[in-house]
C-alpha cells in the first residue's frame, strides 16, 4: 500500500505545482505587454493592422479566460482606413483541467458590439480574401504542420449581441446592413445537433426602412468532414414572413445538395414586395398580394431547384403543380401549373386615364426584358380574367429563351366558343417582331368586343383567324407595320346605331322626291350571314369581298380599316331581293330589280355611320333616266327612218 501512498503524494505535488505555476502566470505576466508582439504578428501573417486599444485580461483558474476590449482589424490596401472589424467586448472562456488531456472545452465565446464591414470592390474582389490562408502548403513541414492533430474541440456556447455588418458592393453601389445583430448557439463541437437562434435588422443604408429578419432551430446537426447536415426543424421570418420547414443536406460543401420540406404560413405579401422595391406596390386592385402562402417539397443543388407537390395560394386563386429553376446560373424557370381561377387585371398596374384631347402614347416593348426572360413550362387555368375577358378550360404553354418568346399553342373556351392560337416575339434584335396565329369558332362576338373594346356596335356569333407579323420598339410600331390575313364568317347578328332597311327607304324617298318614312327605324341592322377576308399591309387591312345577307338585302362590300388610327371606310352595294307585301317597306318593290343601290360606311371601328352614298344614287338614277331617254329616242329615230324609206 506504501505505492498508493507514495502517488498519492506525488499527484498532490503535482498540483500543487501546477497551482504555483499558474498563480505565477496571473501574479507575473501581465498580456499588455505583449500587445506590440501580437498586432507585429497579425501584421506579418495577414498584412493588416490589428490595434488593440482596451486592456487584455487573463485569469486561469477556476476557469482560463481571456478578455479583449476595444480592438479591430484593418481592411486591405484599397478598401480604405476604416476598419474591417471592431469589437466593442470579447471573451473567451474555457475550461482548464480538459486543456491537459489536449481538449480545447469552451464554456463561452462572447462577443458585444462587433461591427464587420465586408466590401466588393469594382473588379469583384472582397475585404475578405486572404484572411483564413488561402495559399496550399509548399513544404513537406508546412504540410505536416497542416495536418490535423489528436487535439479535440468543443463550444459550449456562442453568444454575439449588439452588433452589426454591413455589406458594401462597389459594383453597383449597392448596401445591405445587419443591424441589431443577436445570434446564440448551444453546444458546437459534440456530434450532436446544435440549437441556433439569429436575428437582426436588415436595410438597405442609413435612413432606410428595416426589416426584422429571424432563424431559429432547435437543432442543426452539421459534420463538414461529412458534408452532412440535418436541421429536422427550422423558422425563418422576414418581416410578416414566416417559412418554416425541414432540411438534410449531403456533400454541402463540393455538390451542395439539400432537400426538404417548406411551408410559409399565409400572410400578406405586399408590404414585404414594397420594402424590396423601395416604392409603393402598383396594382389594379389594392388587396393584391394580401393572401400569399404555400406547402412544398424542394430539392436544391449548386445548378437547380426544385419545388414539388407544390399547393400554393395567391389572394383567391389556388395553385398546384410544381415550380423550379433548371439553372441557377440562367435563371432558367420551369413549371407545370394548374390553377382553379386566376384574374390576371387585378395585378396589372393601374389604368390612367389620359387627359382630355390627349392622345395615348405608345408604349415601349420591354426588349431586353424579354431578352433575359428564361422560362419553360404549361399553366392550366378553371377560370381566367386578362384584359377584360373571362376564359374558361384554359392552357398555355410557355418557351422563352435568349430572347425568341412563344406563348402557345394555346386554347381556352370563350364566350359560348373556343380559342385557340399561338403568340411568337422574336426580341434577339434591336427590334422585336410580334407573331399572332390565333382562331376563333363560334363565338359570341357581341361578348367580345364588348369586354375588348368597350363597344356594343356589333353582335353576331361565327369564327375569325388571323394571321398576322409587325416589328417594331412599340406598340404604335408593331401596329402601323402588320402584314398578314384575317377572315371571318358570321351568322345572326347585327350593327348598332344605324337601320340600313330604314336609311335605303329615306334614300328613295329623296331621289324619288316622296314624303321621307316616318320615325327613326329600329336603330340597328339585322344580318343572316356576314363573312369576308382582308389583307394587311403596313397596319391598313383592305377588303374586297364583304359580304353581308339580311331580310331584305344582299350586300356586297369593299374597303380599307387603318389600325393605327381605327379608321374605318366601306364602300358597299346592296340589292333588294324581298320587300314585304305592304305596309311600311313595300314601296321599295319598284327598286327589287333595280341596280345595286351603293352605301357607305366611316368613322371609326367603335364608332362608325352607316349611310347611302346619295351622290353615287343620284348619279345612278340619272344615268338610269338618261340611258332611258336615249333608247326611247333610239326608238323613234329607227321608226321615221323606216317611214322614211317605206319599210
């Protein structure tokens, strides 16, 4: 037993040494004397100027802990004098007795008002570099030195508070700063999972609205010799945003590649779209974006994500599908949609009304918006609103890239009939050069036109295709410089405004120098059939086979529609071919077999007249007397000459 004596009285030496030897170090050294030695090596081994303006305190027992106030770090040659880091506070504890076995056991890192300023000059280079050693060991000792030792760490606790950073882009003299920065952390280094909580403010500068930004876990289980992490949960907010969710993540470091749930709890999105802009949110209706969520599975990797088995929520609308970006470098969008109802008006901007006597300007096609539009993808729609219109059954289809845009084949049920079409912008050039291919059949046009262009001028239901190509910069170029055909046919309709039955009886009336019909007529041109075909050039479509069928009339019709300025001019004949047995209208049986009686039509596509052509029927009704005088006159010559020689 002497033995266990024996070391017994040795360990108690020992400590007993140690105790001495640590007592002298708190008693003997004083760490402000070596604060020229330390800013010298920081100088050496980064080129930076470390001043420590606070005292340096150290204590070892129970506990080695070493405190730091009042220092920073300065920034690179070119980044200017201010510092790249200050602190305000910092203290470093650990535990002692593990430091003899080569553990490194911290009990707590604090850190009070830390203020990092991180800087992107022009050429893309950071403030940053260099400071963790980015040069590869040359020497064998060098790499020896690199390896790591049986040395073993953990962190019981990291806690900053009070602090700040600021991210500076000198490439497009843009700021970001972490204000109010709080971050806190469980134990780091045992192999088991971590719990964070990080919050601050971020803004964009000085005098800006703040955001309030947040992210918690109650456990993120991250190995980097692994390149592994799990996070089973997580919250993020930012403002009245609120995301939350899971995560696992492999080869993080070489293939980044995570995947895992979210889900951000329904909320109203405007006020956040108005604080990244920096301006109010323009749209047609003020409760736009004001019921904003969705539930998916994502996947992520260092080239795409990927959002599956999507339910999302927009205002009243519902959306399913999935939704991704095929290449993060293109911001290559890809999606397959379907969508209960969607009205597209209500976030369109606002419609101004131009000033009286004021003429719209153009508007200017969005070129190189178009050239960086990357996208792939099909949207179903139940129930679709775009520009006054409602659509049911609704599929698009969507290809852009690089500037060459097709929207379609696309189809929808419309007004009692059926759309379909495509729409091509080729925007690779200076200009962009618009394609329309788009078919109508049985459709309510009176619907139509009134939800297009406010007019309740024209009714009838049929079909129309139009063909069409312009080019231009804006709306006003691509107008004035269509090319193409258009045709239409259709059946039991009418024009409004104008009795053409009405104005024929009051044209007689006038050439035949009768009482003018009494009363106005019914105020609007009943037609069986209606078809014809036009052709278009630099904006102006003429047609030369207008064709029109009513009670009374056949009409046959040629003419021009300028679209730039909607003007309209027809020149139509029409001819009687049934007047009714009496009352009003049958005294124009003696025109039935007359000549076509000519009709003109002007104004505008919304607002037009439809009149005789009095001037084109006088001189008609004259030529008619006058070639009837001559034939009677005919007539009599030949019967004095045949008097005149006996036969």
């Amino acid at each position: 037993m002497h033995w266990i004596k024996r070391l017994l009285i040795v360990l108690l030496g020992l400590v007993a040494a140690l105790a001495l030897v640590l007592v002298a170090v708190v008693l003997l050294v004083d760490p402000n004397d070596y604060k020229d030695d330390i800013a010298g090596f920081v100088r050496k081994e980064t080129g930076r100027e470390l001043h420590l303006e606070g005292d340096l305190k150290l204590s070892v027992f129970p506990s080695v802990a070493i405190e730091v106030r009042k220092a920073s770090l300065g920034n690179p040659p070119g980044f200017g004098a201010e510092p790249f880091v200050a602190i305000g506070d910092a203290r470093l504890v650990m535990r002692l007795w593990p430091l003899l076995r080569k553990h490194f056991e911290v009990k707590r890192v604090r850190l009070t008002g830390l203020n990092l300023h991180l800087i992107t000059d022009k050429s893309g280079h950071g403030n940053w570099e260099g400071i963790g050693g980015d040069k590869e060991p040359s020497s064998a000792e060098d790499k020896a030195a690199a390896q790591p030792s049986a040395t073993s760490a953990t962190i019981s606790s990291i806690e900053i508070r009070d602090s700040e950073v600021v991210l500076e882009d000198k490439r497009d003299n843009s700021t970001r700063r972490l204000t109010g920065l709080k971050l806190t952390t469980g134990q780091l280094g045992s192999g088991g999972p971590v719990p964070i909580e990080l919050g601050f403010n971020l803004d964009s500068g000085a005098g800006s609205k703040p955001t309030a930004v947040s992210f918690t876990t109650p456990g993120l289980d991250l190995d980097l010799d692994a390149e592994t992490l799990a996070a089973p949960e997580f919250s993020f907010t930012y403002g009245g945003l609120k995301l939350g969710g899971s995560v696992t993540g492999k080869k993080i470091l070489s293939a980044h590649e995570f995947e895992g749930t979210l889900k951000l709890d329904e909320t109203s999105l405007r006020q956040t779209l108005e604080d990244l802009s920096g301006a109010p949110l323009k749209a047609r209706d003020p409760k736009a974006f004001t019921r904003v969520g969705f539930d998916a599975k994502f996947m992520l990797d260092a080239k795409s994500l990927k959002l599956k088995e999507l339910t999302a929520r927009l205002d009243d609308t519902v959306l399913k599908g999935s939704l991704g970006i095929a290449d993060l470098d293109k911001f290559a969008l890809v999606f397959d949609l379907r969508a209960d109802q969607l009205n597209i008006d209500r976030y369109r901007a606002p419609e101004e009304k131009p000033e009286s006597g004021r003429k719209e300007p153009p508007v200017d096609l969005p070129i190189e918006a178009l050239k960086a539009l990357n996208a792939r993808g099909t949207l179903t729609i139940g129930r679709a609103e775009f520009d006054g219109m409602t659509m049911e059954d609704v599929t698009l289809k969507v290809s852009a890239a690089d500037g060459d845009v097709h929207v379609g084949p696309a189809q929808a049920k419309l007004y009692g009939g059926t759309y379909r079409g495509t729409v091509g912008i080729d925007a690779r050039g200076r200009e962009a050069r618009l394609t329309l291919d788009q078919h109508l059949r049985d459709i309510d046009f009176a619907k139509l036109l009134a939800a297009v262009y406010d007019s309740k001028k024209f009714s009838g239901r049929g079909a129309a295709n139009i063909a069409l190509t312009g080019h231009g910069r804006t709306s006003a170029d691509i107008t004035r410089t269509l090319n193409g055909d258009v045709d239409f046919d259709v059946k039991e309709g009418a024009f409004e405004g104008r009795d053409l039955w009405f104005e024929l009886r009051r044209a007689r009336a006038l050439i035949k120098r009768e009482a003018a019909p009494e009363g106005e007529g019914s105020g609007r041109t009943r037609f069986d059939a209606l078809k014809g075909s036009g052709k278009f050039v630099n904006g102006t479509m003429t047609t030369n086979d207008l064709v029109m069928e009513t009670q009374f009339l056949k009409v046959k019709g040629e003419g021009t529609v300028v679209l730039p300025t909607q003007a309209l001019d027809l020149h139509i004949n029409t001819t009687i071919y049934q007047v009714p047995p009496s009352g009003a209208g049958a005294e124009m049986a003696d025109l039935k077999a007359a000549a076509a009686i000519p009709v003109r039509v002007t104004g505008t596509i919304t607002d037009y007249k439809v009149r005789p052509d009095f001037d084109a029927a006088v001189k008609a009704e004259v030529k008619k007397q006058v070639d009837e005088q001559k034939e009677d006159l005919k007539k009599k010559v030949r019967e004095k000459l045949k008097g005149l020689f006996g036969g």
